[in-house]
C-alpha cells in the first residue's frame, strides 16, 4: 500500500485570509485511497452544483475550485456560523506514478471524485510460475 506522499508530493495550503477583505477560499476535506490500478480523490464541496466545479491539471498540480453561489448566504445576521461560507480551492502537486492524460472526474451529491490511474511502471507487476 503506497502512502499519500507516493501520489501527492505536497500540500499547498491554499486559504485566503478573510480579514484582508480578499474572497474566502474553503479547502474541501479529501479522502485518498489506492487500489492496484490507481488512487481516488474524493473531494467534499456541499453547496456546489456542478456547472461551478473545475479541475485543472497545471504544470504536474491537480487544482480543484468550487464556486458556491452564496449572495443570501453572506447577508445573514449569524447568531452561532460554525460552517465557513466561500469557495473551494485547493491544489496538490501530483508525482510521475500518476498518468496525467487519464485522469477523469465526476461529481454527485456535493462528492467530487477524481480517478488518478497509475502510470504502468508503478503497477505490481504479476509473474506466471511455470
């Protein structure tokens, strides 16, 4: 079983100090798990619909945004706001086990899930007794 540094080289932390005035960015809570063939990210963005979402592949980083449209939520008097209210972002910077051009995403019930197959060389390699 590999580790999440086998897959993602580094974390950046991505939010936005809301205390500048500068918009709010959220990063989303992932989960990452591996089978043989490649590693899954699920990435948890409620209140985005799916038309907000976009995944990038930029210079070897995988950068998730989710744009929540919140005007009503922002102009509410809170008693108790436990739940940060703003964008999501966040951006991992991927390693050469991962194949770049077969990434593939979904999205379904506020779960972004993102496919990363392995590329062949890092595959176990299973050998035939004769």
């Amino acid at each position: 079983m590999a580790k999440v540094n086998d897959m993602v080289k580094i974390q950046e932390n991505s939010n936005w100090d809301s205390k500048t005035g500068n918009e709010v960015w959220v990063e989303p809570l992932v989960n990452i798990f591996e089978t043989e063939d490649e590693y899954s990210l699920n990435a948890f963005m409620p209140g985005v619909s799916r038309d907000n979402i976009k995944v990038k592949i930029k210079g070897g980083s995988l950068v998730l945004i989710g744009k929540i449209d919140h005007d009503d939520l922002m102009d509410k008097k809170y008693i108790l706001k436990e739940i940060e209210i703003g964008n999501y972002y966040r951006k991992f910077n991927l390693s050469d086990s991962i194949n770049m051009d077969k990434i593939q995403a979904s999205f379904q019930n506020g779960i972004l899930s993102i496919s990363l197959p392995k590329t062949e060389k890092i595959k176990p390699k299973i050998i035939q007794i004769q």
